[in-house]
C-alpha cells in the first residue's frame, strides 16, 4: 500500500517519518476495518429486521459472550495502542547526546535559528544529512508550533519555556516548515525552508551562508547581479513580511525609491537613505526610525552574513 500513502502523506524526509507513517497506517486500517464490522451488520440487520405487519420481535435480555467481548476487546486494543504510542514518545522525547543542537526563536512572524558556532538565521535552516539533529525552542511573543511535515515533527513553542524536538534526516533537499498555531494576522506568511545538505555543502554554507553565494562571488554565476541575490534574501529571511517594494504601506516603510531620497523621521529630522543608513537600519534598526512607523523591527546584527546584506543593498537601490 505505499501507493496509499504516498498519496496521503507528505515524502518522508526522516527516520522518524518512517514509524510515524506506520503506526498512522495501521492506525487508519484498524479504523476502517471496525467501522465496516459495525457499519455492515447495522445496514444488514436494518434491512433484515425491518418493519413487517403481524412480526413480533422475540424479546432478547442479553449475551454474557458478547458483552465481555465487545467490553474486553476494545479495553485490549486501546491499552496496546497506548503502550505503542508510548514507546515511541519516550524514544524520542530525549535527543541522542551527539546531536548537533539549534536554537529557534519564534516571534511574530518569523523564525530565528542559532547555530553551535554562534551563526544565525532567520526562515532558513541547512542541516547535515544522516545526522540528529535537535531544536531547543522558545517563543518571545505568544503561543507558536514548529512544524515540519515531511520530518513528522511538530511542536509548540511556549512564551517563557524551552521546548524540545529531534530528528535525524535522510532525504537531501529542500522541505519546509511552518507555523502551525495560529499567531496573529500574518500567521500564514511564518513559514521557511529546511535544506538537508551533504557534508561538504553543509560545512560549505555555514562558511559562505550557501553555496549560491559563493559561486556568484567566484564569478559561477554571471547570470545573477548582486540585486538578485538581494531579492532572494528579502524572500527568505522574512523581509517581505513588514517591507513591500511597490511602494504601499506595511508594518514597515516601502523600499521602492528609497534609495537615495530623504527619509523623515520620527524625531522631526530628515536622513539621506544611503548605503550606511540602510545598513545601519539592518543592524540598529532602533537608530533612525521612519515617521509614521513603530520602532518594531528587530535587530539582524549576527544574522545575516556579509554577502547576504550586500545583495540587500543593491536590491534596494535597485527599486527606483
């Protein structure tokens, strides 16, 4: 049946996914199969003890042998699905000893990860292949949930706790995740992308912040320009979610012809948007506020990398 649950399920991109699927299947069959046992004899004796003038129903008082199976068996079944849950709860409730552990932030609407040697990111995770890995989780706002549907892992994140997932993967490639609590109006928008990388990829990212980054700046790539790797990190570390580049107006000031223009801000002076005030507003966003706007937006000191704040400011220039 690994066509059925293809079709169900998404890939399975973890040893975890693996039992997870299967303890859901069995779970599935079991269901269909008591709902046929009591679902066919219901429309049977329906129909077979139906209404007829001048029948007289004998009158039954009860059936000891079925009593105690229909009261033992279910009482059975329930306690061996109890202990199955169980013992994968406690398999994987406690992380292996050398797993690589993460940190992960949540906070309305985006995810922030820290890694052992102090590098972070925000909606964007790369981990080793064939290796656990854990996330030690907590929130800095409301109530989140890490969900990573093709790991078959999912947890909340709790204000003021640290919770705690693990898993080992297996499938190179890119697989999302998701906010799956809902946490306010841009709940929808808190998602980002979970890379499983090869070793060397791996060891390559966290020296570079990704293998694109290194082919353009090695000349790999020509195609691309700086501003379009600058689009491709305000896509991916949650930029897009308080800055729009049409002009309209979000949570956060538009980025369409900012560049170079005079900014007003909320102390009642005026700033040239140049390339040290839009780094600084990356860095210290608290410095320089826009007039009009709340001081909201958190610091990206330590989370983005030289190339990934250089592409940054040649996207904004680019938004004439």
């Amino acid at each position: 049946m690994d066509w059925l649950r293809a079709w169900m399920m998404p890939p399975q991109g973890s040893e975890f996914a693996k039992e997870i699927d299967f303890v859901y299947m069995a779970l599935f069959w079991m269901s269909v199969l008591l709902f046929l046992m009591i679902a066919i004899p219901s429309v049977y004796f329906a129909w077979r003890y139906r209404y007829k003038p001048g029948r007289v129903t004998p009158h039954q008082t009860h059936n000891t042998t079925l009593e105690v199976i229909w009261t033992v068996g279910p009482l059975l079944l329930c306690v061996g699905i109890f202990f199955w849950g169980l013992n994968g709860w406690m398999k994987y409730s406690v992380a292996p000893g050398e797993s690589m552990e993460i940190s992960v932030t949540a906070k309305q609407w985006l995810w922030q990860f820290e890694y052992p040697d102090g590098s972070r990111t925000i909606n964007d995770i790369h981990v080793p292949v064939n290796k656990p890995v854990k996330f030690t989780m907590t929130s800095e706002d409301v109530l989140h949930d890490f969900y990573v549907p093709d790991m078959r892992v999912k947890h909340d994140i709790i204000p003021g706790r640290y919770t705690q997932i693990w898993f080992t993967p297996t499938v190179l490639g890119p697989h999302n995740f998701t906010c799956a609590e809902y946490c306010g109006k841009d709940h929808s928008g808190m998602k980002g992308n979970l890379t499983v990388d090869n070793d060397a990829d791996f060891a390559k990212w966290m020296e570079t912040g990704g293998t694109e980054w290194e082919d353009y700046f090695n000349g790999k790539d020509p195609k691309k320009t700086p501003a379009d790797w600058g689009k491709i990190t305000y896509e991916r570390v949650g930029c897009n979610s308080c800055h729009t580049t049409d002009g309209t107006k979000s949570k956060g000031p538009s980025w369409k012809g900012v560049y170079g223009s005079m900014v007003q801000l909320n102390n009642g002076t005026s700033v040239l948007a140049d390339e040290a005030y839009i780094r600084e507003s990356m860095m210290q966003p608290q410095a320089k506020v826009v007039k009009g706007f709340d001081p909201i937006m958190p610091t990206f000191q330590g989370l983005l990398k030289p190339n990934q704040a250089n592409g940054l400011v040649a996207y904004i220039e680019s938004l004439k």
